[in-house]
C-alpha cells in the first residue's frame, strides 16, 4: 500500500486541525523500535498522524511540505491522487489495513535516509544440533530397518501404546453407595465403554480381595461395625486394593481406575482422597443411592443369591442374610452431600436408577462424558436386534466399500428378515439403517417405518474404495501390508481406521442405551464395532469378530453383560470374513505414515466421489495418488524403504 493510497493517508479537515498540534518526530536509535512497532499495529489512529518508515513515506520534518491538502507531497515512484477527489473522515483502520508490512531492507535504495542509524539485529534462533555426518540444514529421519535377532544396544523403544490419551492425568473413580444398589453394573458398563472408546480402565472390586482373604464367609457378622477383626480385614484388602490401582495407573499404562467398594464412610473416602493427591490422581465419586425396595430385592434376587458368598445357601436363606448385611451398612452409611461436607468434591449422584442426577464440580473432558454416558443408560428390560444388509452386488464380486444395491439371495434374507420381526411380535421396534442402498432395500421389506443414520454408513476405504482385496495388493503392496500388521489402527489413504469408525459410532452407541427394542441393520465393519461393545471384545479382537450376512444377532443386556443369540434365516450367501494373517507380525504404528489423515474421522464419505466414478483410470500405484499431506511436505522421504516394514521390530537414523 502506498503513501498516497487512499486507505493510508490522513485526510480531511481534522487530520490538517491536528497536524498543527504535532511535533517534529526524528528518527532516532530510541525512537526507532518505538515506531517500527506501531508502524506494525494500526495505521491510523482517531486523531493521530502515525509516521511510516522503510519504504511507505518519508518522515514529516516540515509543516511546509504538507501543501494545501494537508498530505505529504508526492514520493517518487508512487502516484498522486486524481485531482477532484475528496477524502473523507478518519475511520476505524480495515483489517487490510492491520497487516504488517516487512521492516526496511538495509540494501534498499535510499535506506540512509530514510533511517541513518544502525538496526538491532533480531537474536538468532538456537538451532537443533545436528547428527554427525548430515549435510548443513538436513535433520535425521526414523525409518524402519529389518532388525537382527534381538534388540540392538541404543535402538528406539518400540511403542506399544497406539490409542490417543484422553486424559491429563489418570483418574480413580470411587463407587459410593449401600450394597445392591447397582455399584458393580455401574462400574463394569462403565469400564466397557472406556475401553470400547480407547480410554484404558479396569475395576477393583474391593469384594473379590475380601474373598481372597477369607475363604470361607460366614453370615452378616462379619459385616458388623463392632466387628473389630472383620473391621481390619476390609480395610487391609481395601489398601491392597489401592496399591493394585496405582500399579496400574502408575506402571501399566492404565488411565482410569474404578475403585468398586461401598465406600459409606467419610474416613474411608478421604482415606482415598489422600492416596489421590499423594500420587496425583484424580478423584470422581459416583454414588448410587436407591430407596424402592422392589428395584434392591430384584438387584438380590438377579445377582447376589448367585454369588460365591452364597453358593451353599438356598434362595430364602441368602436372601435374608444379605438383607441384614444391608442393615450392618445403613448404621454407619454417610452419603455424599454436595453442599456442605463434599462441596469441593467431583461427583455425581444416579437417584433410584436413573431417574434423578446430581452432578457436581466437573473437572475435565473425560468427567463429561462419564456424565453424559451415565445419563443415558437404563435397566430396562429390552431387546437389540443387530444385522448385516442383504448380500449385495459387490459382495459377490469380493470388492469392499461401494454403495451397490442387493442380489437376488440378498432379497430373499429381506423377505425372510420381515417374517423373523413379524414372529417376534416386538412392540414399538424401531428399525435404524446407514444411507447406503443395501440397507434400505433391506428395510423397505419390513414395511415399517426405518431412520437412516449417516453414522452406520460402512467404513470408508479411500482409495480402495470399490477394490477387491487382490487389486489392493497389486496396486497399494505397502498399504496391504500396513493393514495386515494392524488393521486397527490401520486408516485407508483419504479413508477411515476402525478407530475412526468407533470415534463415529459413539453417537449411535449413546441413542441404543437409551432405547428399548431397535434393528439395526448395518455393514461388517459397523456391525464388528457395536458388537465389540456390548460383547466387551479388545481393540485387537474387533476387526477379526465374525458377522456373517444373512445372521440375525440378538442381544438382550443382563446384570453384568450381554447374551447374545446367533439366528441364521436360511438363506445363502457369499463369505466375507478374512482371518488374521498368522505371518502377519504386529508392526509400528501405522498412523504414523505418509498419507494418513490428521482428522480422526475422514470427511464426509457419502459426499465425497467414489474412486470409480471418474473417467481417468485409477492410479496404478500409490505414488500417482493425489497426496493427503501440504504440497511443503514430500509424500516418499529419500531413501525410504517400504518392504521393511513387516520386518522391523526397532526403528534406525537413516542419514
């Protein structure tokens, strides 16, 4: 921007009243870096002249040099404003306006003049120090090598870890509240669901240490709070219980423990809060308070009459005895109380299972989502209905992804789908689909009413969209291998991981705990990840879990997991289930690769164009593919080896 442009220059009436009232301004070694930084802020200021430097406008040294106008006479090489012009009033700067402009090159002409003082030098910038042997301004880069037998002396630690860390610090979770109220649910769907999401946790049940150390249970008595020996035994298996949780908290990678106990005193939990803080954990209260008498004899009645204290007793016997068990806790039982005692504390209160919440003191992101996952599920009795679509087109031709519509066999499983609901006689079903022709067709057959998710759309391949698996071995040899070593955390270039597609899925997870009786017919991928929730299967299990077409699953939740029912309808269809490669050896982190994408989820898969619906051929390898990465970034390192990598078990500098 020049000095005469009309954006710069100070016009009008009240620019020429107050450059009457402004002082000459010369430059100076002290007044330089004073008007370089404002030269670099606002240009104009509310009744302000602002001098500019290095290249934008001599300074102001003579009040003569303003002419009738008021502005600075003209500046070779710039030009004037067309005669007949008026300016206006100074106005608030543009945001072009704020930009700032490079500071005045020493080797530009006339730079004597403009500032005849020597310029501080800007302090350098530490460099990195450089590995023997690498050329000036090159860094060394970690590729992977085939390894000797054994690990080499001063190789990099493989990382075993590959889920991201949701939390700033481990977190203990301390269940609170009388016995047969729900703690021992609360804490194993609650630990299903961070794992299922990549949040490594596990329970302590306080429970199991007391049946290690006693053998043999008694009655109630041992649960009497004058019971000083029983007193010490619970307290010493509850510190045992401590030390596991900051073992593993601490030494085994674990981010979140849930300390499963009824915890009714305030000594025992400040107990806990005090071994938190010495080892800085965090600390989260769930206390689950019940007064219906019918939902406390049913919790007995379903669970505790099965349990090993109680193998020996018939129903009437163990049921009485645990009654007064009850009654040994309700003496000395302290609930949380947000607005006095435990003010400061995070917690949240589950009322008569689910019915009222009372949260307090949230603290970060995962607190939240306990929350929020703990506000959406129920005890309800229901019934979950997961299936594939109808065999499809691209099933019989081995090709994944795609959106193609159903077979003639795929057909019939929906006309044999329809009769299954009909037989079931279920009340009020809802039926939920992805956005893909195959479960649609399916649904249409039901003739009821269906809602489409965009979330149960099938994992998003990228570039292998539409392939069969041995086109994608000929054509991306380096992306096969990467996903037979970890299919995972494995994410198809300008596609998805089955990370990605659990992150996407947690929506429709939050919806099926809060509804009763629901199909939900989906794709394999989809359909292995819901499955893996409710089943509790492990990150490693999920992508290898059997879902075959035309195989109604039916699941219906019990007191401490799942029971599900595998239906076939009779009708045929292709396979589609690949085991796991047993040469197949775990390998590094494949996120870490070129072409991955940085978000977690792809974008939008249904609006983004299939690879085949361009008229181009499809690039043969994977080097003539559009690249995911800034074009500053080289797609292939210099040197890199790919056919290493299935190899590899430590990673080497390469220079």
């Amino acid at each position: 921007m020049g000095w005469n442009s009309p954006k710069s220059r100070p016009l009008g009436r009240m620019a020429r009243s107050n450059l009457k009232a402004q002082k000459e301004l010369v430059c100076s070694p002290t007044s330089f870096p004073l008007l370089h930084g404002v030269r670099k802020g606002r240009r104009q200021l509310r009744g302000r002249q602002v001098l500019r430097l290095g290249g934008c406008g001599p300074p102001l040294r003579d009040r003569g040099e303003l002419g009738r106008t008021g502005r600075p006479g003209p500046r070779p090489g710039f030009p004037l404003q067309p005669e007949g012009t008026r300016s206006s009033r100074l106005a608030p700067p543009r945001a072009s306006c704020l930009a700032a402009d490079p500071p005045p090159r020493r080797d530009a002409p006339g730079f004597d003049q403009i500032c005849p003082f020597p310029l501080p030098r800007p302090p350098r910038r530490p460099q990195a120090p450089r590995a023997a042997g690498l050329p000036p301004g090159r860094r060394p880069v970690w590729v992977l090598r085939a390894s000797p037998a054994g690990s080499a002396p001063g190789a990099m630690p493989f990382r075993k870890a590959c889920g991201p860390k949701l939390t700033n610090s481990p977190t203990v979770i301390v269940m609170v509240g009388l016995p047969a109220r729900g703690k021992t649910y609360i804490s194993k769907k609650l630990t299903r669901y961070l794992n299922w999401i990549g949040v490594p946790t596990k329970v302590f049940n306080v429970g199991e240490y007391r049946r290690e150390a006693v053998k043999q249970y008694s009655s109630y008595n041992f649960f009497r709070p004058d019971n000083e020996e029983a007193m010490k035994v619970r307290k010493q298996c509850a510190l045992a219980a401590l030390r596991d949780v900051k073992s593993y908290l601490a030494k085994e990678g674990g981010q979140i423990a849930v300390f499963d106990a009824t915890n009714t005193t305030r000594e025992r939990r400040h107990m806990i809060l005090h071994f938190a803080k010495e080892n800085d954990f965090k600390a989260f209260f769930i206390e689950s308070v019940c007064d219906d008498p019918t939902v406390v004899a049913s919790n007995i009645m379903e669970v505790k009459i099965s349990s090993p204290d109680y193998k020996d007793c018939n129903s009437a016997e163990a049921m009485d005895d645990f009654m007064k068990r009850i009654s040994c806790y309700e003496a000395s039982y302290q609930p949380l109380d947000p607005d006095k005692c435990d003010r400061d504390l995070s917690l949240i209160k589950v009322i008569d299972v689910g019915r009222r919440f009372l949260v307090n003191r949230v603290q970060d992101h995962i607190q939240s989502r306990i929350v929020y996952y703990l506000m959406n599920i129920h005890v309800q009795p229901r019934t979950i209905y997961l299936c594939r679509h109808g065999e499809n087109e691209h099933n019989l031709q081995g090709r994944i992804g795609g959106d193609s519509g159903l077979s003639s066999r795929g057909k019939k499983f929906a006309s044999a789908l329809s009769k299954f609901v009909e037989e079931q006689n279920l009340k009020d079903l809802r039926v939920w689909t992805s956005q893909l022709k195959s479960t649609i067709q399916t649904a249409e057959a039901l003739r009821l009413p269906y809602e489409q998710w965009k979330a149960l759309n099938e994992i998003d391949a990228g570039v292998c969209e539409e392939l069969t698996y041995e086109e994608i071995r000929d054509t991306y040899p380096e992306e096969y291998a990467l996903r037979e070593q970890d299919k995972y955390y494995y994410r198809y270039p300008t596609g998805e991981s089955y990370q990605d597609l659990v992150q996407r899925l947690e929506p429709v997870i939050m919806e099926l705990e809060r509804q009763e009786n629901v199909l939900v017919i989906c794709h394999q991928a989809v359909l292995r990840c819901l499955l893996a929730y409710f089943l509790d299967k492990s990150a490693e299990e999920m992508p290898y879990l059997k879902c075959p077409l035309h195989t109604v699953l039916k699941l219906t939740p019990v007191a401490y997991g799942c029971r599900v029912e595998s239906i076939y309808l009779n009708v045929e269809s292709v396979s589609t289930h690949r085991e796991r490669s047993e040469d197949a050896k775990k390998g590094p982190n494949p996120l870490m690769r070129r072409n991955s994408v940085t978000p977690l989820a792809s974008p939008e898969p249904t609006k983004k164009p299939r690879i085949n619906s361009f008229e181009e051929h499809v690039a043969s390898t994977s080097a003539a593919l559009p690249s995911c990465l800034p074009p500053e970034v080289p797609t292939q390192l210099p040197g890199q080896k790919w056919d290493d990598w299935s190899s590899s078990s430590h990673l080497v500098p390469m220079r």
